[in-house]
C-alpha cells in the first residue's frame, strides 16, 4: 500500500476528532482488508491451538497408557473422535504443521500492520515538522522533535502491534477457554470473569499514575538528544579548542537529569508489572477459595484448561502498559499539529496541552 502524500490535509477533517484519531482512522480504513484477513487468521489460530492442547491428551494416554480428560473433553464439545493407533501421530502433526503455517501468517500480519503504521506516522510526522517555522524549532530545540522517531515512534508501534494485534490473538484464545469453563463449571468460570476484570481494570488505573513521570522522562530524553546533537554541529570547534571536559561535564549532568526521571517513573510502574506478572496466581488463589467453598473440585479436565489460560492471563495482564504508554505517545502528536499550524477539530484541546508545565532541562 503506498504511503500517504506529505500533504498536511490528507485525510479528510472530521468533526469532534484530534489528529490522532483522524490518523488512527484513515489508517484502519486503507488497510480493511488487511485488518479483516488478519482477524480471520488470529481466530483459526486460537481454534487450532486449542485443538492442539486437547489433542495432546491424545498424546499423554499414548504414552502413558493412561486416560486423559484433555481427550475426553475434545470428544464431548465437538464430538470428534481422535484417531487411533499409527494414524494420531500423523494426524497431530498435520494439525501442529497447520497450526505453524497460521502461526507464521499471523505474526507476519501483525509486524505489517505494525510496521505500515510506523511508516505512516514518521510520513505524517515529516510532514508536519517540515512546517514548524524555524525560530520555533531552534528555541525549542532538535531533540524535542527528533524524539518522535525513537521513542514515541516505538511506544505507537508496540499500541499496535501488541496492544491490538496481540490482544486480539490472545482475547480470542482465552474467550475460547473461558467458554469451555463456563460450560463445564460455571463457578470457576464466574470466578475467572470476575478476577480477570477487576485486575485488568486495577493495573488500568494504576498505569494512568506515571503519565506524568513519562512526560518528564521524554522531555529530558529530548533536551539530551538536542545537546548532542548541537554538539555534533561544533565538533570540529570543541576538537579545535580542546573543551572535551567542559562537553563531557554538560552532558553527565543532563544524562544524570534523565537518568532519576527514568527512576521516579520505574517507582511507579515496576508494581504495576510486578503485578501483571503475578496476577495469574491471584486467579489461581480465587480458584482454590472457591473449590474449597463449595467442597466440590471442578473436573480435572477444567484444571488443565485454567493451567493453559494462566500464561495468555499474563500476557493480557500487561496490556494497560502498552495501552497507556501508546495513548501518551498518540496525544503528543496532537501538540505537532498545533506547532505546524495544521487545521484541527479541537485546536483548544491540544493548545491547553501546550500550555502544560513540563520538566525541562535548561
């Protein structure tokens, strides 16, 4: 698909929409087609790797000569029968050699996706930087804008890629899962449903602290970018002087700047990973109260498919994150707009945030 044209207006203004959004929307309506295909490979690859772990029950009663409820349980929720003898062997790996090729197609669907809007963004970004008037930039300083290639450029990246592709891919695998559950015990099920919205919605509110603390984080990581960068204008200057000390000295004080922004930020958000890390064995602790409330455990079979949802839980569970850090790095593109004197929906929104106090390093 080719990229947008560096024209400041090309996509149409809509009513009531930041920049941000309009970007998001022009992007999500050239690429339908692909978005549509995407999530009809992410459903085919969560129904294949469910068939893939009830079928490795199959596989345990073969090795074992024992009984496996994962085999059981295929059988009752589809009626299939699994093959016998020499032909599961080959029909598993049929299956796994299918699940891989979707696989393949998924991940590469979403690093496209991931990839096309990052191309979109530095195009759109280009664009609007070129028509920054000059006295601006210089006052303001080169990092400040270079920063949207790096940093911001990545977070928007990874709000894509693993905050919509990835929670897509893993949202349909665990409502799969949890669908089982809530047929087979719907106890565990509420439970799970239960734990699983008030974590998620936990770390979402504890991620919306550290907003500020990644405001200062970037604007002194810009200021840094600037100071090199003009340092590398004059170099031949600071070579010819020989002034290396007096450079050197700056610099340690700015990257000592950015480095206890970095810090005061891990403060507040290493809990909240330390948390989403964790959390699947919060849900596993609300199983065991519930199982020992009702004094009647759920079936084996259940447990194994809870063991399976623990790891896609954990993935889900440091989405907030992503989601956060990508909305920081969305709305900062709304204060490029302003800058470049581009035509908004809600100039006044973005011009208050200008108008926000930010940590700078003179």
């Amino acid at each position: 698909m080719p990229l947008p044209p560096h024209d400041l207006k090309f996509h149409p203004v809509k009513k009531n929409l930041l920049p941000h959004q309009r970007l998001l929307r022009h992007f999500f309506s050239e690429n339908r087609l692909l978005m549509s295909m995407y999530i009809a490979v992410a459903l085919l690859s969560g129904l294949l790797k469910i068939a893939l772990l009830m079928l490795l029950g199959r596989g345990y009663e073969l090795l074992s000569s024992g009984h496996s409820t994962r085999s059981a349980l295929l059988k009752e929720i589809t009626g299939f029968h699994v093959p016998e003898g020499v032909t599961f062997p080959l029909f598993f790996a049929s299956i796994a050699l299918l699940f891989a090729t979707v696989l393949f197609i998924e991940k590469f669907g979403a690093a496209r996706l991931g990839e096309r809007f990052a191309a979109n963004v530095r195009t759109w970004v280009f664009a609007r930087q070129i028509r920054i008037p000059a006295e601006k930039i210089t006052q303001n300083g080169y990092g400040r804008y270079l920063v949207r290639y790096s940093s911001d450029l990545s977070g928007l990246q990874r709000y894509i890629v693993r905050g919509g592709c990835r929670f897509l891919s893993d949202g349909i695998l665990a409502l799969g899962l949890l669908a089982i559950v809530l047929i087979f015990d719907w106890v565990s099920g509420i439970v799970l449903v239960v734990m699983l919205i008030g974590g998620m919605s936990a770390l979402w509110f504890w991620q919306r602290l550290p907003d500020g603390k990644v405001r200062t984080k970037r604007s002194r990581q810009s200021r840094l970018l600037d100071f090199v960068v003009r340092r590398f204008t004059s170099i031949a200057t600071i070579q010819e002087e020989n002034c290396y000390k007096k450079v050197e000295t700056r610099f340690a004080e700015k990257n000592q700047l950015l480095y206890a922004a970095a810090m005061d930020y891990h403060r507040l958000a290493t809990p909240a990973a330390a948390f989403a890390e964790t959390m699947p064995y919060f849900v596993l602790a609300a199983l065991l109260a519930s199982v020992v409330a009702r004094h009647t455990p759920p079936p084996v079979s259940i447990l194994v498919l809870l063991l399976t949802l623990f790891p896609v839980i954990r993935r889900l569970s440091k989405l907030p994150s992503v989601w956060r850090l990508g909305a920081i790095s969305l709305r900062r593109l709304d204060v490029l707009d302003v800058e470049s004197g581009a035509s908004i929906a809600e100039k006044e929104y973005a011009e208050k945030i200008l108008q926000k106090p930010q940590s700078r390093v003179k």
